[in-house]
C-alpha cells in the first residue's frame, strides 16, 4: 500500500487512540456511585470493549509500519502488499457471560453523616417583679394584756389589749376602727375607733372592753379592722385573718389564783412598767412564777407562788395591777408570805390594796417580814366588798438589802363558796427557848461528831414542827427500810461558816438525821 495513503488512516487512528486514553484517565477520578445493572447495559459494555480492542491492535500495527518506514524497512510498491490482521466480532447474546476484562465497577457504601446535638442554651432569668404591699394590712406583734387561757370569774370586766403593725401602704387615721367579726359576744360594743394616726410601719396597742360571761367555759371572740370606706382587713399573708381574745370562765365554787393569773396583771414600779415574767436578775424588779419554791423555813413547796423582787435601792418597789374581779359574800384573800430561803438580809414590807372604778386606791392590810424562818398565812375577808367589780393590787417594798429582797406570794388566791382552810401549823417554840428543846441539842451534837466541828458554833436558823411519813424521818437511810408511819417531829436548820444543814428529828431527839443544804 502506497504510504502515502496510509498516514491519514494512521493519523485517525492515533488520534481516536489518545481520545480513549484520555477518557479512560479521566474516569479514574471520577467519582463512583452504585447503578443498577440491566441486561442493555451488559450489552453496551461488552460493545465498547470489542472496539477498544480493535482499536489497540489496529494503532500497534500503524505504529509498527511507521516504524518499519522510518528505518527503510517497508517494502516497495512493488512488493507484495501487507495485510492487516482481520478483526472477528462476535455477536454477545443476554445469556452470554462477561468477558474477564468488563468486571462492574465496586459499589460505594453511602455512610450518613452523625448528626450533632444542638448545645442547649439557658433560659434568661428574669429578677422577680416587687409586689408592692396592699394598702391596708396588718401585723400581729403581742398580747399586751390577758393572753390566750387567761382564767377569770362569772361577771368579771377586763380589758384586752393588742399590739399590731401597721405593714400597709397607707397610713390608719380615726376614720380607721377595730371591729368585732364573729365568736363570742363579750365585748362592750362592736367597733372601737384607732385612737391616733399610725403610719406604715408603725406600732399601735389597741384594745377592746370586755366583760366574761356568767357560766363557766372557754371563750373566744375574733376581731379586725376597717377602714374608711368599710373594708374588713386583718393580719397574716393576705390580710384576711382576724386576731383574738380567749379566756376561760372558771367555776364560782373554785378559787381565783393570783399566781397562775400573774401575767394578766399590770406590773410596775414606781416609775416604769415591767415586763410579765421578769427577769429575776434585773435590778429594775421583777416577778416570777416559782412552781417548787423554796421558802425561808426551809421547806420544798409543790404548789405555786410568786416571786416579787422590788427595784433596787431603799424603799425600792413592785406591784401588780390584776383584773376587776366581782366579789361575792363570803370570799377570803388567802396566801403565806415571807422570805425565800437563803436570803438571809430579806427586809420587806407586804401590802394588800384595792380600787373599784376610778376611785382611790385603798389598803385592806400590811406585813412586815424578815427572813427569821418563819412565814405568815394572810387572811382577809372581802365580804365588805361583795358585788362589786374591784381590781387587786398585791405590792412589796424593800427595807433592807436589795440582793435579799426575795419576796414570795403562796398560793395567792380568793377562796369562796366554802370556809377557809385550815390554820397553819402552831409556830415553833419562840427563839429564846429552842435551845432548850431536846431536839435541838440532840441536833447540834449529832451533826458535830459526824463534822468533827463544836456543837456552840452551830448558828440555829429555825425550827419547825412536822409530822413525818415514814421511819427515816423523810432522809432515805442506805440498808434500811423506811417504813410508812406518821412521827411527829422536828426540821431543824442550823448554820456554820456559810454552809446550812437540815437535821430532821423525832419530837425527844432520839432518832437524828441530816443532810448539807
């Protein structure tokens, strides 16, 4: 074959050659996805690879003659004419298998992305908006007088005296009232006037005139205010809560205790008021309820009595305003006074007054006491009084040492609708004859050989008759039985060097025991 002729075919077929290679590396960086394989597919495949090898083997056999050409090697014109190797196609039918070289391309596996919790964000926290107080509230703070319990007679008037704040946005003037809002009807009238302008913040005592009722019984009568325009208001969170009197009605039959009522009275010196209990510490003065007290003669009590200490100084005082109480004929002012032990400079001076109204104060008697270690049983008949409404006054002046000024009230009471107990106990022996009794030498000598102390320097303090209950003269004795008997006998206190000692005796002083107080 004429070259010439031959190198466009030649040139074709190089050029076609550099096409399917350029495809064939382009493909290499082309991404893969998975495709679905059909049997049209498999053709085409199949198509293009018999082709592609046709093609390989007619451009190695150009290159081969080129090469030949360029070195002389081709034979002439003249010559026999070469013939390019035949090229076989073989029809590919859809049951025919792939050839090894159109193995698919490998599947790709799609891996989803993780998904990335979104950071939660805080909420903003707002500051609380103020709620401004309502107008009208109250505050309740104290009960100025008669506290919750507070006992009194058929009949009795009192006065019942709150402590309240106004925590209200607006200020209470006169237009502003305490009124009655349900419970028991005790009161003198329904609606008391606030007495002066309080303003927010501000305390005010009110009060409120009462008169107990005639039967025997718990009552309580629930109060509140009002203001201007008619708005019933109170205490606690929503200012709907009334406050209250409560008091207990006793029996005519029983007794009025001066002591368990001490807060309801009005304690004073003779220049300020004083708080109900005091503090026994303060040399202001003060009064206190003793429920086992023990008395200058050195004898325990179990039953109540008050302690009233004067304010200092000479002629220092204390005394208590009760409650209007209705006398009825026959009534009695009973207690014991005198000195509570270890108060060995106790001067003081007892007095029991009385005012009905407005009118003047007025005295039903007067004791003086010393602490000698003897007390005194105080009897007063109130018959003269009888039907009326009258307040009690029970007042102590100090004479003597304000530390030992120790005062006590026993069982301060108004006994009524029967007669009055029994006498106290004949007093000991005057003091120049107890050094004569028995018992009290019989004393003194015991309790010197089991001190090793000089039976003269014991200092006698007092003597008192009693009876014992049983054999050991009330002193357990270790590894003896003490046996239920009533003896009559001694307390016998006697004194050395500061320190007291109780010696309990039989009336001869036969049997002797003692202990160190």
């Amino acid at each position: 074959m004429d070259a010439k002729k031959l190198l466009p075919t030649l040139a074709f077929l190089l050029l076609a050659l550099a096409v399917a290679l350029a495809m064939s590396g382009c493909s290499a960086f082309l991404p893969r996805f998975p495709t679905p394989v059909s049997m049209e597919s498999i053709h085409t495949a199949a198509a293009q690879t018999v082709i592609a090898q046709a093609t390989l083997s007619a451009g190695e056999t150009a290159v081969a003659q080129l090469t030949q050409m360029a070195s002389g090697g081709l034979p002439s014109p003249a010559g026999p004419t070469a013939i390019p190797p035949s090229v076989t196609w073989t029809a590919l039918t859809p049951s025919a298998s792939l050839p090894p070289s159109a193995t698919p391309p490998p599947t790709s596996t799609l891996i989803p992305p993780t998904p990335i919790p979104p950071t939660p964000i805080p909420p903003t926290r707002l500051p609380p908006t103020p709620v401004p107080p309502p107008c009208d509230a109250a505050q309740f703070v104290t009960d100025v007088t008669v506290p919750d319990g507070t006992a009194f007679n058929p009949g009795t008037p009192f006065t019942k005296i709150w402590r309240l704040r106004n925590i209200g946005a607006c200020a209470w003037n006169a237009s502003y009232a305490l009124v009655f809002v349900s419970g028991d009807r005790m009161q003198t009238r329904n609606v008391f006037p606030i007495p002066y302008l309080v303003r927010p913040g501000e305390l005010v005592d009110l009060s409120a005139d009462f008169i107990a009722p005639t039967t025997a019984g718990h009552y309580r009568s629930n109060w509140m205010l009002s203001n201007p325009s008619g708005y019933i208001f109170g205490i606690g969170p929503g200012a709907n809560r009334p406050f209250w009197v409560d008091i207990t009605v006793k029996s005519t039959s029983g007794p009025y205790d001066f002591a368990l009522n001490m807060c309801s009275a009005d304690w004073r010196t003779s220049t300020r008021g004083l708080p109900c209990p005091g503090n026994p510490a303060s040399d202001q003065g003060s009064v206190v309820l003793l429920e086992a007290p023990r008395l200058e003669t050195g004898k325990h009590e179990n039953e109540p009595a008050l302690w009233t200490r004067p304010a200092s100084g000479q002629g220092g005082q204390i005394f208590g305003i009760y409650p209007a109480l209705r006398v009825q004929s026959g009534d009695h002012f009973m207690s014991d006074i005198g000195c509570l032990e270890n108060s060995d400079d106790c001067n003081v001076t007892f007095f029991l007054e009385y005012q009905i109204s407005n009118q003047p104060v007025r005295s039903l008697g007067s004791w003086r006491e010393v602490s000698d270690g003897l007390i005194k049983r105080v009897d007063v008949d109130l018959s003269s009084l009888a039907g009326q409404n009258v307040q009690f006054i029970l007042r102590v002046v100090n004479n003597g040492k304000w530390a030992d000024a120790n005062a006590f009230w026993l069982v301060p009471s108004i006994r009524r609708g029967s007669s009055p107990p029994p006498p106290p106990p004949p007093p000991p022996t005057p003091t120049t004859d107890w050094e004569s009794l028995p018992a009290v030498q019989a004393a003194r000598i015991r309790l010197g050989i089991d001190t090793g102390i000089n039976p003269a320097r014991f200092n006698l303090r007092s003597v008192e008759a009693v009876n014992w209950n049983d054999t050991c003269l009330g002193i357990p004795q270790p590894g003896r039985v003490c046996a239920p008997a009533i003896i009559p006998g001694y307390r016998i206190i006697l004194g050395y060097s500061g320190q007291r000692y109780e010696v309990h005796t039989d009336q001869t002083g036969a049997v002797v025991y003692w202990f160190p107080r």
